[in-house]
C-alpha cells in the first residue's frame, strides 16, 4: 500500500521539513469530512442543483422532539491545542446543524425520504428501511472520508528521523488496508441497499423496534457491519 514513488521523490530530507501545524491538519480534515457528494440509488437522473446538509436524525421528528428553544447538544472531538490531549466534548448546536452530513442532492434527499420526514413513522418495512438506508449512507460517507484522510496521514512524519518514517509509514500501510476492505463490504452493501430501493421491495428488512411512553433524553443514528468469527472444529 505504499505510494510507489521514488524515495527521493518522497522521502529525501524529509527530516529536515517542517511538521504539519495543527491548524493544517485541521484545515484538512474540516474540507474531507465536508466535501459534497451524492449517495442516491444509482439513478442517473436530477444529480444537479445543490447538495444538502442531510439530517440522519430527523428534524422535525426526533431533534425537535429533545430540542430546548431549537438547539441541541451534541459531541465533538476537540483536538489540541483547544485540549492538551484529543477528547470529545458536548458542544450546543442548533437543529438544523445537528446530525448532518453532505451526502446527496436536494432532490435526492427530499424523494428518497419523504415518508419517514413528512409522515408520523410507521411501524413497517418501508420506513424502517429508509432509517437504515440513510444512517449507512452516513457511515458509506465517512468511510470514503476516511481513505482521503490517509494523504494527510502519510504527511504526518514531517520532521521525523528515518526509523520513525518507515514505522509510521508502515503503520499507515495498515490503516490504509483496512480502509479499503472495509470500504469494499460497505460498497456491497450499499448496492443491495440501492437494489431494494429502485426495485420498492422491502421485503428483506429485518427490525426490531422498542417503544417507550416516554420521550429519550438522547437520539443516535449509526451503522456498522457486523463481524463473525467462524467457530472452529477442533479434530481429536
């Protein structure tokens, strides 16, 4: 996974620069975990206009729901120098900054999930679909910000001797292998995703909904892929 350059076209004196600024890194980061992008079904048809801020929370259902005069909190990772050491913090935001993330087109976002944003939530195939559907959309986002994260990764051993360079090097080689695994079984799922939603067949959804009378303190949206370890037959 190394970048197959020369080494004195990457690495020559590389001790003698100077290390990335925090400011950098942040500046880097703030653009890759912001840039915009479309994660519609495949239909290449009203990808114009402009992308939106999609909540994987809905507004005008959970976020209001928990709000206190239109604002919720939320958790941020502050890095140094605001913290001498990486930590998440709770932050105030507005709703309409809560719980977003730049992943399709106006159109795109208002088609897709108009049942669950401007109808009461249904107990039922469709709508908990489309809860699935957006929140592994946002984490399909995150994992392809993760794999233009690691350019900066790479550039973080500015400054450093020759040993630190190849371990942290090789370190990246790592984590970038395991980006791109993981990005790979996300893309399948993504597709059976996107085949379910253009076919309007739900009928592979699984789910398991717990109610309460009361309304939560707290709201999350999230998903993950599970990982199984095959149990193993021992022969005497």
């Amino acid at each position: 996974m190394t970048s197959n350059k020369q080494y004195k076209k990457c690495h020559l004196s590389r001790e003698e620069q100077q290390p990335l600024t925090i400011g950098e890194i942040l500046s880097v980061r703030r653009r890759i975990y912001s840039q915009e992008s479309c994660l519609h079904a495949g239909v290449q048809k009203n990808c114009d206009g402009r992308i939106v801020r999609a909540h994987t929370i809905q507004r005008n259902g959970g976020l209001s729901k928990i709000a206190l005069n239109g604002h919720v909190i939320s958790l941020k990772l502050e890095e140094p120098p605001r913290s001498p050491t990486p930590e998440v913090t709770p932050i105030l935001l507005g709703i309409k900054k809560a719980s977003i993330f730049t992943g399709f087109f106006s159109y795109h976002d208002t088609s897709i999930f108009s049942p669950i944003e401007n109808f009461d939530f249904q107990k039922n195939q469709e709508h908990t679909f489309l809860l699935a559907y957006r929140a592994f959309c946002k984490e399909y986002y995150l994992k392809q910000a993760n794999l233009k994260e690691i350019a900066l990764y790479r550039q973080r051993d500015r400054g450093k001797d020759l040993f630190i360079q190849v371990s942290h090097q090789f370190q990246v080689d790592g984590y970038e292998e395991g980006v791109r695994a993981s990005l790979r079984e996300f893309k399948y799922y993504k597709d059976l995703y996107d085949k379910a939603f253009r076919r309007n067949d739900y009928s592979e959804v699984n789910y398991y909904i717990v109610s309460t009378s009361v309304t939560p303190d707290f709201l999350c949206s999230g998903a993950f892929l599970l990982e199984v370890i095959p149990k193993l037959s021992l022969s005497k």
